[in-house]
C-alpha cells in the first residue's frame, strides 16, 4: 500500500456469503503472486539481454535520492489510479505499468547489488517474502482490526517524502535508520491493507486490492536490499 492514498475504494460492496468472500480473497492473492513473479520476469528478461547494463550506465548519474523519490511517487499514483478505474481492463493496465515502472526504478539497486553484494538480492527477497507471510498471518489469525493504521500510514508516507526532499536540499545521507523507517512503513501497510480487504472487500476491485498489497511488498524488498547492499559495502571496508 501507498501511505499517502485514500482508503476508500469505489465500487459496490461483493455480495454477501462465504464463497463470494473467499473467491475474492482468492482473486486478490493470486494476482498479488502473478505480480510478484512478473516484476522477477522483467528483471530477468532485462539482466540476460545485456539491457540492465546498459539502462544501469545511463541511470548511473541520476542521484539516488531521485530514485527513492520515483519510487514512492509511483505508487502513490498508481494506486490512485486504480482505485478510481471501474474497468477491469483500465486496473489491469495501471498494474501492468505499475509493475514495469518499478522494474526500472529498482534495476540499478539490483545491478548494485549484483556487483558489490553478492547473494544479497536473493537474502532480500527471502526476508522480504517471510516478512509478508508473517504480517498477513497475524491479520487472519488474530482478527484485529489494523485499519486505525490509515493515519499513521499516510504521516508517515507524508513525511518519508518530505525527508527525502530534504535530503535532496540540504545533502542529507539517508541510511540506515532511514532504511528500516521504510521497512516498518512497507510492514504496516501489509497490515493495513490485509485487514481493509478482510472486512470492506468489494467486487471487481481485486486488482486494485492486489496493486496495494505489492506496493506494499515491493517498497520492503527495495529497502531490505538497500540495507543488506550497504551493509556487506561496509563490512568489506572493513576488513
């Protein structure tokens, strides 16, 4: 989930019933994964082609900050799009241009990583998933209601943003502090999100549903990288 996006979802409530429940639950879940697994495909097409080389020296004189910046906005709009789009179609687009726009903002982290960290991407990405999985089974096995989150969400989402300004303004370094403020954002909003579709599923908004969640997962795998990156950086200068 964005934090800076509105928690309220157009659409007509599904209709009442634990099958019409659970095929939602369902849709959303299964479209979060097939996202997941295309935003690795992308990346994958674009490291055995040779293009991520080249994208990565033409974005190597982009500050990261720029990029940290790219990559809330990005899904703070997406996110809104989605939620205002009625058509299937018109959700599946935005996911689709979701997922493309962040395979290009995170490619020069991964390249980073693929050169001076190695084995941290797929460290990353297992922490990433087993943080997620834990979220989402507090939400269903406990039943509490994380929605009173929305709030500190969106300060928080308010506020990274403006940091990240700052930092641009006055020189500030971001770091690990910084990297694990995101991380419990990102986690948060896993919380939020899960318990918002849980109890106010609507029909035919599962694409946008699934978009929130794999914001939500994307922005913690991007800092858990960006952390584990910086760290084995500083412990091989070290030794």
């Amino acid at each position: 989930m964005d934090p800076t996006a509105t928690a309220v979802s157009p659409g007509r409530p599904v209709e009442p019933g634990v099958d019409a429940r659970t095929r939602f639950l369902t849709r959303v879940y299964v479209h979060v994964l097939a996202a997941l697994l295309a935003l690795v495909a992308v990346e994958v097409s674009l490291f055995e082609s040779g293009i991520a080389d080249r994208l990565y020296q033409a974005m190597r004189g982009v500050p990261w900050i720029l990029i940290l910046g790219a990559f809330m906005v990005f899904g703070w709009l997406a996110r809104r799009v989605a939620w205002r789009l009625e058509s299937l179609a018109a959700q599946y687009a935005a996911l689709a241009g979701y997922i493309i726009a962040k395979a290009l903002i995170i490619l020069p982290l991964l390249n980073r990583a693929e050169r001076f960290a190695p084995g941290a991407i797929r460290s990353a990405a297992q922490i990433t998933l087993m943080a997620a999985a834990a979220f989402t089974l507090v939400v269903w096995w406990t039943r509490v209601d994380f929605t009173f989150l929305r709030g500190v969400l969106r300060w928080g989402g308010l506020m990274a943003i403006v940091t990240i300004v700052a930092s641009l303004l006055f020189g500030w370094h971001l770091g690990t502090w910084f990297n694990l403020a995101m991380v419990t954002l990102a986690g948060g909003s896993i919380l939020y999100d899960t318990s918002r579709i849980l109890r106010n599923y609507r029909k035919n908004r599962y694409v946008a549903e699934a978009l929130g969640l794999f914001a939500a997962i994307a922005m913690m795998f991007f800092y858990v990288l960006r952390q584990l990156t910086r760290s084995q950086r500083m412990l091989r200068g070290w030794r």
